[in-house]
C-alpha cells in the first residue's frame, strides 16, 4: 500500500471498504477514519468481486449472519445500495479472483 493511504490520525495503512447511504468509502481498519470516500454510483460498473456484510466496526471482523450480497460489485450493487439506504454501514471484503 502507498503513503497516500495512510491514515493521518494513526498513521497506518490498513484500510477497509464499507459503503453508507450513497458513499463508497475507504477506512483506516485501526481506529475508523475516513480516508477516502466518492459516491458508491462511481463504483457501480465494477468487476469488483467482493462480499457484503453489515459492519461490525472497524477491524472487527463480520459473523456468517450479517451476510448482505457476494458476487461482482455491479451485480450486487442494488442489494448494497437497499441495505445501505437507511444509513446501516455495509463492508465490502475482496474476494480473491480466479
């Protein structure tokens, strides 16, 4: 990861993707700061592969039961976007590419 991902309250470079109301939005994984954010419509032709869960916070990890969606972002987006509509925080987790 480069620098320009770097948190600037903690200073590490883990980040996480979750997606709320209409904003797609990268987070540091250590303390929750927004790093980044565009709207969740630039991303809606994306190959993206990826897994949505409603989010437990930031560095936790989802349990089985908050499973939103799983497949290519632009397949998923719509399921995505319902879940998100009233301001729960969806995590979307990479899935490893064929």
């Amino acid at each position: 990861m480069n620098s320009v991902l770097t948190c600037t309250s903690c200073g590490l470079n883990k980040t996480e993707s979750v997606v709320h109301f209409g904003s797609y939005i990268l987070r540091c994984a250590a303390c929750g700061e927004t790093i980044v954010s565009t709207s969740f419509i630039a991303m809606l032709n994306s190959e993206y592969e990826c897994s949505a869960f409603v989010d437990p916070g930031p560095g936790q990890r989802p349990t089985p039961e908050t499973f939103v969606a799983r497949g290519p972002l632009r397949l998923i987006a719509t399921v995505i976007s319902a879940a998100a509509s009233d301001g729960t925080l969806i995590r979307l987790i990479s899935e490893p590419s064929n």
